[in-house]
C-alpha cells in the first residue's frame, strides 16, 4: 500500500529535470544511464530495448505496493489505456522470480522490472537526498528514453488525477506538428535589434547537428555582422531582395564536390546535405524568436570573390538572420505577402503513395 500521501509535486524540464552538456547554451533531457535489468520474465531489459515507445515508470522500494487490489487494479486499468504507444512498468528491489509470481497471482497487464540495486531510481533522483531509505516516484519517459516528468510521490490519486493525464498531453504534443516548423515563414521585414554572436553561433551549431552522406558534413558557412562587410555584401543582392539591406546579419553557405560521398549515378548529394543544415538552422532560429531567411537572387561570381570562397565550390544560398521588424518596411507587394495568409500547395499535389 503507498503511504504518500502528500500533495503532489511536479518537477518538469523547465526545472532542475535538465542536464546541461558543461555548456550553459546547450540543454537537453535527463536520460536514464545504461542498465541491464530483468522483467517479470527474466527477460533482460537495457535502456535501449525500451527504445520506440513512452514509459511510465513507477518506483518502489519493494514490490508490496502489489498487494494492494486497488493499486494493482488501476495500473491495470491504465495499462490497457495507454496501449500500444506507452508501457507501463514497476521498478522494484525484489528478484524477477518474486515479481513473476506476483504478476501471475494478480493477473497483472503492466510489467515489473527487477533493479536490484535501484540504479535507475538512483540516477533520477541523483539530486534528491534519500532520507527514508524509501523508494517512491514516477517517471514519463518519451520514446527517445529522455526523462520528461518526474513525480516524487505517487498514489492511486495521483495516478487518476495527474499522471497518466501528464502522459496523454505528453504523447498529444509530441504527435503534432512542430510549432516552429509551423511558425516558420519567409519573413522579409528585419528590426534593428543587434543579433548577439552567442546566438549566432547556436543557430550555426543547429546547423552544423544536420546529417550528411557518409558524415561528410560539407556545409561552409561565412558569417557577415559588421556594418562594412554588410555593405559589400549587400552590393551582390538581386533589386527583389532589397529588404535584405535591413537585416544585422548574413549568412552564405557554400560547399564543395570534393566533400560530398561518392555515388554511381554521381549526384550531388552535397547540396542536399548542406540544405538539410540551413533548414535546421531555420527552425533553430525561429525557436530563438529570429528570422532566417535563405535565397537564390544574388550574384554568385561577384559574392564568391569577395568572400575569397574557392573557385571550385558552389555559392548555395545567403540568408539574412535578424530580429521581426515592421511590415510597412517593405514594399506593397512584400508587404501584402508578409502579413498575408499562408500560401501553399496541397498535400495531395505533393505525395503520392506508392503499393
């Protein structure tokens, strides 16, 4: 039987559930350490055999709490619900023979795993002092294993009040679209505000995260902040992209054949790469309250001179990356685009599926 019954504590990301990488730009989830335990089953369970689909976990010293009908009842119940995008599991102290015969003298439908020495519990409450010797709290975990809510305390109440609500909003927000892949747009319209280079270099660092062919990574980027190299650079812009002459900062992205992947049909997988940068740089910035806007109109023969860039790589877009600004900036025709509905094609127009 759980005997807390304390009102419920919730402790998310946006708390001290987050582990820095020694860095204090960088922060990521709380991930579970390797481990290798057993299930009911005695089965090996590690970390990554959860991998694919969320978790809950709930902790507890011994597995007693079992015992207790209507416990084991409403983990039942919830088991069923959350089925076949979560799982959920009691991590206990006890072997796996003691938890399979309590799985199968309770007809249970969630698992039980046997963490011995409680490494799991351990690492998630590596910050909290363990005063009771007791063992009490609930993780979600997604499908990556990253550690998204902890509870401290669990009780049937907890349970049908907050928690596998918790793990519902959880799953419904991971299955939309990404808000700032929504958010996105072409915008022209730039503000003065100065862009930080600490900034600059996290949306650089998104990019330089993108995957290539072969880990070639063939993305070069040259970074223009200073009021002079601006001007120079801004002489290379096409008459359409006058709006550009507004923005702090351009970026251009070049690359070379000579660091692309070989392949048989000789493609230049390289372009495709170095997109795939710039587009994650995109979604970096909008996270970031930024605009980065790539294009094609500029004239690449004058820009590769000046920016001293090898005669053999190909000059593949300069964006402009700067603060929003006000719309009545641009002219009519930009100015109706950039307040406008979103314009795009249909899904249907663009997929097909092939049987």
């Amino acid at each position: 039987m759980i005997s807390h019954k304390s009102s419920l504590k919730r402790r998310t990301i946006s708390e001290d559930w987050l582990e820095s990488t020694g860095r204090n730009d960088v922060v990521i989830y709380q991930t579970l350490p390797d481990f290798l335990i057993k299930n009911q089953d005695g089965v090996d369970i590690s970390r990554w055999s959860l991998r694919g689909k969320y978790w809950l976990f709930v902790f507890s010293s011994e597995a007693a709490e079992l015992e207790d009908p209507d416990f084991s009842k409403l983990l039942n119940k919830f088991a069923v619900q959350l089925r076949p995008s979560a799982g959920i599991a009691m991590i206990t102290s006890s072997s796996s023979g003691v938890l399979s015969r309590l799985h199968k003298e309770h007809n249970l439908t969630f698992d039980l795993f046997s963490d011995k020495e409680m490494v799991i519990w351990k690492s998630v409450n590596k910050d909290l002092p363990d005063s009771t010797g007791e063992c009490f709290c609930t993780v979600l975990l997604d499908p990556w294993g990253r550690i998204r809510k902890v509870f401290p305390d669990h009780s049937a109440e907890d349970f049908s009040r907050f928690i596998v609500q918790e793990m519902h909003e959880m799953v419904r927000h991971d299955l939309a679209l990404n808000a700032e892949i929504h958010t996105r747009r072409a915008f022209r319209a730039f503000s003065s505000r100065t862009v930080e280079r600490n900034s600059i270099l996290r949306i650089l660092e998104a990019g330089h995260l993108a995957p290539s062919c072969m880990n070639k990574q063939p993305w070069r980027f040259i970074v223009i902040d200073d009021s002079e190299g601006l001007k120079r650079v801004q002489e290379s812009l096409s008459e359409g992209n006058y709006w550009m002459k507004k923005a702090p900062v351009l970026i251009a992205a070049h690359a070379t054949k000579r660091d692309d992947c070989t392949l048989n049909d000789r493609r230049n997988y390289y372009l495709f790469g170095t997109g795939l940068a710039v587009g994650f740089m995109i979604i970096q910035a909008t996270q970031m309250g930024m605009v980065l806007h790539p294009v094609a109109g500029y004239n690449p023969i004058e820009l590769k001179k000046l920016l001293q860039v090898p005669e053999e790589a190909v000059m593949i877009t300069l964006m402009a990356l700067g603060y929003p600004g006000d719309p009545e900036t641009l002219g009519d025709k930009h100015r109706k685009i950039e307040t406008g509905d979103r314009i795009r094609k249909s899904l249907d127009q663009v997929v097909s599926w092939f049987s």
